[in-house]
C-alpha cells in the first residue's frame, strides 16, 4: 500500500502501477555502462583512452564497483571525472593499443 500525496497522474483503486522508488542518493558520483565492465580473474577494469606521445593509447584501468541501477553502475575506486572511457570497440583492446579515438 502507498499514499501518493503529490500525485501528477490520476489513480484509480484496482489500477496497476509501477513505482520506482529512489532508496540511494549520491551528491558526486561516477556511474558507467554496466556493458563496459569486464572482469579480470575477480577483478574488474575498464579500458581508458590516454594520450602519450601525441598518440591515443588504451589503458587498462581496475576499478571497484558500487551498486547497480538499470543498465548502469556506480565506480567507486578507480576512475576520476577526467578520464576518457572507451564505450565503443572496448572488447578487441589490449592494454597499450594505439587507437583512434571519436569523440560524441
């Protein structure tokens, strides 16, 4: 049972409906695509784009993972807000790679 005080839709007893209740809040989070994350052994990482030499090179990045929402994840330990994720392609990396780099 709920009571939706501030309802902005109309709702009638015997009506199905979905809630989505926010029982986690974050002021400053890193939150990343749950596809992106591959596991090592028992460790997960990330590849990263860096620049070195005036070349992009990929670099395998380890990373702790927090709690999960939908198809995302909260990086606890191991990336910082500047860091160039690799989303695209990130399955045929391997650490050190030159790579070409598109940004959206």
């Amino acid at each position: 049972e709920a009571f939706l005080s501030s309802n902005p839709i109309h709702v009638n007893p015997n009506m199905v409906v979905i809630l989505k209740i926010n029982d986690y809040w974050a002021d400053s989070a890193i939150v990343i695509p749950i596809n992106v994350v591959q596991k090592d052994e028992n460790l997960n990482y990330v590849f990263i784009a860096k620049m070195e030499n005036g070349k992009w090179i990929s670099k395998k990045q380890m990373i702790r993972l927090g709690l999960y929402s939908g198809n995302n994840v909260q990086v606890i330990d191991g990336l910082a807000e500047q860091d160039e994720l690799i989303s695209t392609g990130f399955q045929d990396l391997v650490d050190g790679m030159e790579i070409s780099v598109e940004k959206n």
